[in-house]
C-alpha cells in the first residue's frame, strides 16, 4: 500500500480518536462542576435530646429548651439566620439567637417558650451548606410542656391563670404583676421535674403583689386553685392572701395540725364578716360531735401537715357556692372539708344572711393587691401590725413552690375539680 493511501486511512482514525479524547474530556468537565448534593437534614432534637422528627409531633417539650438541627455537611454560617432558620410559636417569630458551628445549627429562644403551645422550626430553601447547596424546605412542629393545653373546666369563667413558667405573666387576664412587684423570686425544678418552670419562695423576703386583687371577689361565688409544695423547715406559713381576712388567706398551722381557707363574705345589712374554712383532719362534722355548720371532714390520721404538705406536691381547692352557701375546700381532687353556712346558728344578720364573698380590704395604694407568698401585700396594709408586714423576714413568710395557680369566679363542682387535678397532677 503506498503512502498516500495510508496517509488517507490515518488521517479519520485520528480524527475519530481526537474526538473520543474530546468527548471525555467534557464528559469529565461536566462531572467536575456538577451542582453539590442539596443540604439534607439529618435530626432535630432539644438541647435535652428530645427528638423533634420523628414520626409523630413531640409534645411536652421544657419551655427552656434549644433546638438543635444536624445536616449532613457543613453550613454557611453565613446563612444562619433568623430569615433562613425560624421558631414559630403559632406561625409568629419567637426571639431566638441562632449560632452555627460546622453541620450544626443552634436555636435558643431568647425568654422561655409559652406553656402549651404548638412551636415551629422552619428551614428555608435559601439556606445553604458550605459547598453552595441549598436545603429543601422543611418545618418541624412539636408543642411545650404546660398546663394552657389542659383546658380547665369553667374555662370561661377563669379570671387569672398564673403558671410561674420563668415568669409571672397572667396567661388568661389582666392581672399581670409589675416587675417590680415581683421581689426575690425565683424559678426551680416543678413537679414534673423540668427546671424553672415553677415559683421558688424563700421564707423570708419573696413575694409577688398581683394588682387589682378585689376584682377576684365582684362575683358572689369564687374559686381558688393552686398547687403548693410548703418547705418543712418553717413553720407556720401564709401561702397567699388578698387584704389578709379582709379578701381571702390560705394559711399552713405553726404546727402543721391544719390548713385554712378564710373569707370575707357578704352579709345582710351590708356587713362583711370573714369565716374560716380549717380542714384539721379530724373527721368531725355536725353528725358525730364537730361544728353544726360542718357537713364533711374528712380523716388524716398523720396530721395535715404530714400528710399533705410538708415537703410534697399538693393541689388545694377552694369553692364558695353562693347559690348553696356552701364552701368547700379540696386537697389532690378529694374533698377534704365542707361547711353550709345555712346551719350556722340561726342570729339576726348572721352567717345564715351571707350572698357571696366581698372584698373589704383597703382599695386604694395598692392595698389590693394579692400577695403570693405572703398574706397581704406591701402597700396601705389593712394589718398593720409588723407581724403582718412583708418587709419583716421573721414573720410567717411561705417557703417552698408554688405552682399553676387559677382563680374562678364561680365555684367548680367536686366533678370538675377531680377533672382539674387530674389533668395537673405529675
């Protein structure tokens, strides 16, 4: 074959070969710059390590919780931002501060979460991983822990619910304390056993002056609901009081032998008077030689104090039926004490006349104010003897937790408070 037909055979195949080598080399260049996997998400979960998404919403997540979000690479940080990564409480932004640290995405809200509430974590499509790549939008939904999702019997007819959840806020009314009205108080473990969710009271110096206390007493017929855990190194405890005996007082005995609800009531001629509601654990009543006016006492044969309170959760219930004119007190869902001011001695103007609860406590410098902690607030005291004034750290101060506290303006049936502690209870 002579040379200018190999020459003529040569000159295609180099051709073809030249474009195969071309080919790849593009084919190769197309792989190089291919876009980077997209940002998955790996798992969200609390700062605790509760997962967020799994196959069904979390629910009773602590209000103090960070949401951690792992992806499978490294992130912007840059793009870690409140546009990019949200928290949502009911599709409304919670102040959070995001930090980002390798695959690692941190949200802490800024103040406690509200009890109760279905929160939001949202991931934007705009937010990127180191390489450049974007993530597919997401939301991940759970809800806090809280007694707000406990819809309380009577709820229309709740004045103020007070959940001592890192704060002291009125969750229901109008009733919220000033902070300066909210003096040496702090927020430990609650009975649930998540921490700072639940008041702490030192014995001494902490109180909270809620304003406009006499409004809890424009209705005849009055609920007080709360849950109280009476530290046993002090002895003799106001765990709270509006104007002392001039609106309403729970009071632990010295001796821890009883508990007491007392109340101004409302009587005829415009006479106010305060009757006590003492639960001592007796089982006395007017058919086995107690008080005419007492129908049920139950029995606590350790003592009061023993048995309910000291250092131990216990949920205490008061109810004025002004229909009835019964009052009624509750420990833990049971009844524990009932009095029928119908069968209280038959005088002129007496028990027997009473319509409802009355405020008759000062009304003016803030001498209305409900004290917690203590048996009347600061302020234009109706008692003004120094073993009634907060400022002295020897008087009968409480000491211990209190928690969930909900007043009614009316009088929740034995049904209806059973409901509540269950609903409540640990």
């Amino acid at each position: 074959m002579n040379k200018l037909v190999m020459k003529k055979i040569k000159l295609p195949l180099a051709i073809a070969l030249t474009t195969i080598i071309v080919s790849q080399l593009l084919v190769n260049c197309k792989k190089d710059v291919a876009a980077p996997s997209p940002l998955k998400i790996m798992t969200v979960t609390t700062d605790g390590g509760i997962v967020l998404n799994g196959a069904s919403q979390g629910i009773d997540i602590p209000l103090n919780s960070s949401v951690i979000v792992l992806f499978d690479k490294e992130v912007d940080t840059a793009d870690a931002n409140l546009t990019n990564v949200a928290l949502k409480a009911n599709g409304i932004d919670v102040p959070s501060t995001i930090t980002a640290d390798g695959s690692t995405v941190t949200i802490k809200p800024n103040a406690n979460m509200k009890t109760g509430t279905n929160q939001t974590i949202s991931v934007a499509s705009t937010f990127k991983a180191k390489d450049g790549a974007g993530t597919i939008a997401k939301d991940f939904t759970f809800k806090t822990f809280g007694n707000t999702s406990v819809i309380p019997p009577q709820v229309a007819n709740q004045l103020s619910y007070f959940s001592f959840s890192g704060n002291m806020n009125d969750e229901v009314g109008t009733h919220t304390p000033e902070a300066t009205d909210i003096r040496y108080l702090t927020y430990t473990t609650d009975r649930f056993g998540f921490a700072g969710l639940t008041g702490d009271f030192n014995g001494s110096t902490s109180i909270v002056e809620v304003p406009n206390g006499d409004q809890y007493m424009l209705d005849n017929s009055l609920t007080i609901s709360v849950w109280i855990k009476a530290n046993s190194t002090k002895d003799g405890q106001f765990v709270l009081g509006l104007a002392a005996r001039k609106g309403f007082l729970l009071e632990l005995a010295t001796d821890w032998s009883w508990v007491d609800f007392t109340v101004q009531y409302l009587q005829a001629g415009d006479f106010t008077e305060s009757q006590d509601n003492q639960y001592q654990g007796s089982g006395l009543n007017n058919t086995n030689g107690g008080w005419q006016g007492t129908t049920f006492q139950d029995t606590a044969p350790a003592g009061v104090g023993l048995t309910y309170f000291k250092d131990k959760w216990a949920h205490v219930v008061y109810t004025y039926d002004a229909a009835t004119k019964v009052a009624t007190t509750y420990i833990n869902g049971a009844k524990v004490i009932q009095s029928d001011f119908n069968l209280w001695p038959d005088v002129v103007g007496g028990v027997r006349t009473i319509t409802g609860v009355k405020y008759a406590g000062n009304l003016t410098g803030g001498g209305n104010k409900l004290a917690l902690g203590f048996m009347q607030g600061s302020q234009n005291r109706i008692i003004t003897d120094s073993w009634a004034d907060p400022a002295d750290i020897y008087s009968n101060h409480f000491k211990g937790q209190m928690d969930d506290l909900r007043i009614f303006k009316v009088a929740l049936t034995s049904d209806e408070v059973a409901t509540l502690y269950a609903a409540e209870k640990p």
